[in-house]
C-alpha cells in the first residue's frame, strides 16, 4: 500500500484510460522520493486505472465529464472541488483525455504536469506517431511540459527519443513511446517535486 506522507509533496494524477503511466508514477514514489499519490482522479467512472490505483491504496474520485455536456466550467469546477479535497501540491495528467480551460490551469499554474507522446512543439494534439511517420521523420518520442492554457504548450520539463524504424507502424511506435514515457515521467517528478525544473533529457 502506497500512503501520502506529511512530510511529502502530495501528487493527484489524472486518467481517462488504463492508467499504466500513472502505475508507473505511483511506484516511483517511494523511499527517498519526494512525493506520495494522494488522489487518482478520472473523468471516465470504469476507466481501468481506478481499479490499479485501489489496487495501490491510492485514494480515487470520479468527475463524469458526461455529466456536463455543454457545461465545460461546471465539469471543471467539480474537478477542482475533487482535487481540492485532496488538497494536492502537484498535478500530473496522465492520459487525461479532456482539453482543460484556461480557467483551470490559470487556477493550478506552476502545479500542472502533462506527458504528450511527441517531441514537442512538434505534433500537438491526436495521432501524434501516425502523424510522426506520415512527415517521414528519422525519430519520435515524448515530452513532459508544464500544463497552460495553451493546448499541449507550456515549458517543457523533459524529453525521450526513440528512433523510428523502417518498419513501423503507428502502433509499434507508440509501443517504444510508451516504454520511454515510463522512464521520462517518474524521473521529471522527482525533479519537480524536488524543486528543480532544469529539463531531463533522457538517451
């Protein structure tokens, strides 16, 4: 069982799907790490990555975005209700699939945290390996960036390459990106709870 810590910065991460780089994030905050998970949040309720965080003894709370339709201030404002309650240092997004507003970042600026599967400012938004292939480019990989009102902007924390093969295809990218993502996010953390946001770049 994971527990937060007093002493500890206190992390919420957010899903919407499987949760495997939030797995990887609650893990790695252990010993000397300067974090705990206090809150698994996520906007979709039978999102897989709630199971594994109970799983964890991490705490979790759903906001169903579905619940807001047209509403984009109520849904974010029960999100920040939720987080609050969690009373957070840190946000981390991890695979959070909903665009947030300037009115939520503007509210957690300097605590948000977001990993995006491309090397930033390269390929904002969706399909970002498919996209990485189509543009015949030799690499890819991923970026951890301060979350802003600015989709997928914001300064960036740190990076991973991956080359890409002749071969590949967007699913067998995403797969090396994946694996690079887990060791680029922990690592940003811990940099970022520590107070030290000089960018990691990961070989």
């Amino acid at each position: 069982m994971i527990n937060a810590g007093g002493a500890h910065k206190r992390v919420a991460i957010l899903i919407s799907g499987s949760g495997s780089n939030m797995v990887t994030l609650a893990r790695s905050m252990t010993g000397d790490h300067p974090a705990r998970p206090c809150l698994v949040l996520s906007n979709v309720p039978d999102a897989g990555g709630l199971a594994k965080a109970q799983a964890l003894g991490i705490p979790t709370a759903v906001v169903d975005h579905r619940d807001f339709k047209g509403d984009r201030a109520g849904f974010e404002g029960a999100l920040s209700n939720a987080l609050e309650q969690a009373r957070p240092d840190i946000i981390c997004l991890a695979g959070f699939m909903r665009i947030l507003t300037a009115g939520f970042t503007g509210k957690w600026s300097g605590r948000c945290l977001n990993i995006h599967p491309s090397l930033l400012p390269k390929y904002k938004g969706l399909n970002t390996h498919q996209r990485a292939l189509d543009a015949g480019d030799a690499e890819a990989g991923c970026s951890v960036h301060e979350v802003t009102a600015e989709l997928d902007g914001g300064p960036i924390l740190g990076q991973a390459r991956v080359p890409i093969l002749p071969d590949d295809t967007a699913a067998t990218l995403a797969a090396r990106v994946l694996e690079q993502e887990h060791r680029l996010y922990p690592a940003v953390l811990r940099c970022f709870a520590s107070g030290d946001r000089t960018p990691v770049y990961l070989p």
